[in-house]
C-alpha cells in the first residue's frame, strides 16, 4: 500500500491555474498533490549569440526552489553566489524537454525562457515544472500568434513529464516525497502527445531493477501524462 492510498498507477490530485503572473507573456501554478510550482514565460527578440542569423529560435529555462518550499529553511542560491549542480540539471531538463515540442524555425529569431519557481515541494517538482512550463510557453506562443509576430504555430506537440519508482518492491508512478525518499529506485519520464519518449531518467537508489519493472513504470508513465496533458488542455 502507497502511503497515500493511491493505486500503483495513479497521479496525485492535479490542478493548473492560468494567469498566476499579470506581466509575464505566459505562467500558471501547476499543482500535483502538495507539490506546487509557479511557471512563467518570457519572450525577447534575441537569441543566444550561437543562434544568431540562423532564423531559429530558442527555448531555454531557469528553475529555483523557494527557501521555505521544503520543511527546513534552504539558503537562497543568489545568496551563495552560484547555483548546486541539481537545479543546473533540473533546468537544463526543462529546456530540452520543452525545446522538443517545438519547432524553432516558426519560432523565428527570439528566445523563449520559462522560469519554474517551485512554492511546495513534495516531490516530483521538476517533472510538475516541466508539465507548467508546457502550459506557460503555449500561452506565450499564443500571443505571438495572436499579434502577428509568427505565422505558423511553431508548437508541434503536448509534452508531459512524471516522476516513477519502485517502492517496496512495486513500480508506482507519481512518488510523493515519503516515497522517493525510501524508493528503491527512481526516476522521470517526459513524453509527447502522441506517446514518444523525450527523455528517461531511472536510476537504482537502493536496490536494482529489472527490464519487466521499467516496462511497468514505462507503461504507467504513457498513460500517466495523457492523463497530464487532458489538465493542460482544460487549463488552456
């Protein structure tokens, strides 16, 4: 039995709610279960100097942990002066995950940066980042659209991610934190609308995994974020 009660395969309570942020061209709270995530995207005519003149666009992401999201006080990272090696990873997998639901050369010469400010973590912050950020960047696609800025929709597809694992024994999907912390394995998926894999991520944390249990975790996660991506049309 998962602590919470859920069926092996099912997803905490989900909600997104549009707006959250009146300047930003994008943004909404995505929250799933107690873990919580303010996303928002922002739109510049510019791209990264390696992009320059090569009529491409660019999605990019930065993602920070609020002090008080957890149960102890972390330290601002501004305050140390650098980032951990944990939120470069973490944005670094939100920009790739989200630049591969897009077609950058309808984007047009412009960056896109979707910040992920995390309010609650209770696990799974970067894949709820992920599923928000998504959303943040539809609607700033939509108001280039909407003034003529681009001709063509240069998103090509929903993409989704969810956090997995094995938990005593049994491969569950959508760990909360009282379960990625004893999980004998861990990991996230991020997929497309029409069910391709963006990016796998499972590691064993105390115990190794057979091919039998990622298949189920694999399966879990298909169904998961279509499950995901019905929350991100109805918020849209």
């Amino acid at each position: 039995m998962r602590p919470s009660g859920r069926n092996l395969g099912d997803l905490r309570p989900i909600s997104i709610e549009t707006g959250a942020m009146r300047h930003a061209e994008g943004s909404c709270v995505i929250r799933m279960g107690d873990t919580e995530v303010l996303c928002s995207a922002s739109i510049e005519d510019r791209t990264p100097p390696f992009l320059r003149n090569t009529g491409l666009g660019w999605v990019t992401a930065e993602y920070g942990m609020l002090p008080r999201a957890t149960t102890t006080r972390n330290r601002r990272e501004a305050a140390s002066g650098k980032q951990t090696g944990r939120t470069v990873e973490i944005q670094r997998l939100i920009g790739r995950s989200l630049r591969a639901g897009i077609d950058r050369s309808a984007l047009g010469e412009r960056q896109i940066t979707i910040d992920c400010d995390v309010l609650n973590a209770d696990g799974g912050t970067r894949c709820a980042a992920i599923t928000g950020g998504w959303v943040a960047l539809r609607l700033a696609v939509n108001k280039l659209l909407k003034a003529g800025d681009i001709a063509t929709d240069p998103i090509i597809d929903h993409v989704a991610a969810v956090s997995c694992g094995i938990y005593a024994g049994q491969p569950v999907i959508d760990l909360d934190y009282a379960e990625d912390s004893e999980a004998g394995a861990d990991g996230n998926f991020v997929l497309t609308g029409a069910g391709k894999l963006i990016e796998v991520q499972m590691s064993a944390e105390g115990a190794s995994f057979s091919r039998g249990q990622m298949e189920a975790l694999l399966d879990g996660a298909e169904a998961a974020t279509q499950t995901l991506m019905q929350a991100q049309k109805a918020a849209l």
